[in-house]
C-alpha cells in the first residue's frame, strides 16, 4: 500500500502545488488551499479503493466460493463479510495518507487518525460478529445437544469480542495502552460479575444441560413450576423459549431448568409409543358371578367363549379378560409392551381397575381420539357384564 500510495500522493502534491501557483494565490491562505484539495483527494482516493473491492472484488470471490461444495466457504467468505472488509479498505487507505495530508497540522492529524482507527475496530468487530453468526447457522454435522452447547459458546465469544472491543476503543480514545486498561479492571471484576451474573449462571446451566442431554431443541418438556408444557423453540445462554400447545410462548431460565426438575417426554416420543394408565371405578353391588342367561348372552355376542364361561364365573373377571384382547386386536396398540388390566386397592368410591397400554407413535394414529375410542368402548362394554361404572351424584 505504502509503495504505490505515497510516490502517487508526492506528484499529486506536485501537481496541487503548481495548480496553487498558477491560480494565483499567496498568503497564509495557500497552506488552507493546498490541505483541503490534498484531503478531498485523499477522500477520492480511498473512496475509489471501497469502490473497486465492492464492485469486483467481492463478485469474483463470491462466483468462485458459490463453485465449491465446502460449506466452509459461505462461513468465511459469503457476502456479508466480503462486504464489510470492503468497507474497511477505504479507512486503511485514509489511515495511510493522513501522514501526507496533515503534516502541517499534526492536531488534526491525530484526531482524524484515531477516529479512523476506532473505525477500523469497530468494522473488524462486525467481522467477528458476523463469523461466528454464519457459524451458529452452518448446518449440524453433531447432535442436538453439541449444537445447542455450541450456540451457548458462540454466545459468550460475541460477548468477548464486544467487550474487547470497548476496551480498545477507549484505549484508542484517551492513548492509552489495552493492556493496562485490561489489568486495571481487577478492582470493577465485582461490578461485572454482577453484570454478567445471568450469562454466567446460564452458561453453566447450558453446559449441564447439553453435556447431560437433558433438553434440545424440538423437545416437549413441562416444567412444574412454571407455565412451560409445550415444544423447545430455542435454547439461549439466559433463556429456553418454550411454544406452547395453546400457541403461547414461555420463556424459562436454563438456570430454573438445571437446578430444578422438568418432565422431558422425548423419550416417549422416540420410543415405540406414548402410555396410556386410566381408572375405572365398579360399584361393588354390580360384582356378582355370571348366571347361565348371562352366559348364553355373552356367547350369543362372541364376547367370551366357552373354556372361559366354564364354572363359576365372575363378572368383573371376564371383563378385564375381554378388555386386554380387545386391546390386543386394536392394531393402533403397541403389542411389544405393556398390555394389562389389573385391580387396584379398593377405595370408598368402589373397586378400580386400571388399563394400562401404550398407543403408537405415529404420524397418522391420533392420540387423544385413539384413546377416546379406547375408552368409551370399555365404558360401553360394561353393560354386557352386567357392571355398574361408580359415579357419585352430586347433593340436591
């Protein structure tokens, strides 16, 4: 820059110098002239530089990175990047001539020259930002989990940078060395450990998270003590953003998630289906043996066959057995587990017996109507046993 920049800048000093003496001029308004034409050159000069990166710079490196199949290369090399070192050409070329512009005035050159440089930081900071932004949306090669603990990371570099780059900012401002400014923040650590108490706390919460598998994004999770029952939309280092069924969003604190406890039903989804665990309370008056009408009327419907109708039967007997082959045949009922009907501890609303099955994770199986289905067809059953459901009526 310095070898094809300055001898130019030299014979354009020459030549403003002798457009100087042929226009005239003398006194102590030449030194104003010949500054003010050398910095509006010096603008053109580093504006045509911005110029020509983003005209032909930029369309060359984005024709050949768009060729590749490395996805690396939209990371380091798309257009927004591009874009911004362009931008930052134009403040390296001004930095470079100031030297020339200003030598008669070594005030002003300082001031020009330390805003430039704290323009130059601040665009190399939107690169940075803008890196590890294409990082976090550069398509998983892992798991849920390392992807969410790498947004987690990226997050707390974003800060890093920003928070270097205040530091050189003001060290560039006020002349003074990073470094020191750095070391002299040991007596502030208490003010920004209390600034950052909630980064801090959800970065160690998202570790225990991630590297645990506890939660990740596409979950359904309900967490007790808050309004949270729906699916993970995001997981941030301060917040997990939860959509509820009802289309609400709740936001919850990875920190409340790792210190407390929350229901994760990913492994009912990823499993062969979802349980179902219901209660059907009996009037004990309705449990009786079946008679010989009866058991004609049972075989007459194909309810029960003849081995089971052998002796002295019991209602409630043949229904939990007629129940659990129902639940067999239901082919929106997952066969390889549990499929039973047992009875519970009796209690004063009369003797329960608990179905217990799980219905198919399935895309065209419709769990609250299969269940619904299920159900009502061992409430109807009842009747063919001759079973009275308990149900206490409220007091006139």
């Amino acid at each position: 820059m310095k070898i094809t920049i300055i001898p130019l800048l030299d014979s354009i000093k020459i030549i403003v110098e002798h457009f100087i003496e042929l226009s005239g001029l003398s006194g102590g308004i030449v030194p104003v002239v010949r500054h003010v034409l050398l910095a509006l050159l010096a603008t053109l000069i580093a504006w045509l530089s911005g110029k020509i990166c983003s005209t032909f710079f930029v369309p060359i490196v984005t024709k050949i990175t768009s060729k590749t199949i490395s996805s690396w290369n939209n990371v380091l090399f798309n257009k927004r990047i591009l874009n911004t070192v362009s931008n930052i050409v134009p403040a390296v070329v001004i930095w470079q001539l100031l030297p020339l512009v200003f030598y008669q005035y070594p005030f002003i050159e300082n001031i020009v020259q330390r805003l430039t440089a704290v323009y130059i930081v601040v665009m190399a900071s939107k690169i940075l930002l803008v890196l590890l932004k294409n990082l976090e949306e550069l398509e998983p090669q892992t798991d849920s989990s390392m992807r969410q603990y790498a947004k987690s990371f990226l997050g707390v570099l974003r800060i890093v940078v920003l928070f270097i780059t205040t530091i050189i900012i003001i060290a560039i401002l006020f002349n003074k060395n990073p470094l020191s400014l750095i070391a002299g923040l040991g007596a502030t650590s208490a003010i920004l450990m209390l600034v950052f108490k909630d980064t801090i706390e959800g970065l160690v919460a998202g570790i225990k998270l991630n590297s645990n598998k506890m939660i990740s994004k596409g979950d359904w999770i309900v967490v007790p003590s808050t309004p949270a029952n729906g699916i993970v939309e995001e997981i941030t280092l301060t917040t997990v953003k939860v959509k509820n069924f009802d289309n609400t969003t709740v936001t919850v604190s990875p920190t409340t998630l790792a210190n407390g406890s929350f229901q994760n039903w990913r492994s009912m989804k990823d499993g062969p289906g979802r349980k179902v665990n219901r209660l059907i309370y009996f009037d004990f008056r309705s449990i009786k043996f079946v008679s010989d009408e009866q058991k004609q009327a049972l075989k007459a419907a194909k309810i029960c066959t003849d081995e089971q109708l052998t002796g002295n039967c019991i209602n409630i007997a043949l229904f939990r057995a007629y129940i659990e082959a129902y639940l067999l045949s239901k082919p929106e009922v997952c066969k390889e587990t549990t499929v039973l009907v047992r009875q519970v501890e009796a209690t004063q609303c009369g003797l329960p017996l608990e179905v217990v099955f799980f219905i198919k994770n399935s895309p065209e199986i419709h769990y609250e109507h299969t269940l619904a289905d299920i159900m009502e067809w061992c409430y109807a059953s009842t009747a063919h046993f001759g079973l009275t459901i308990y149900q206490q009526y409220p007091e006139q």
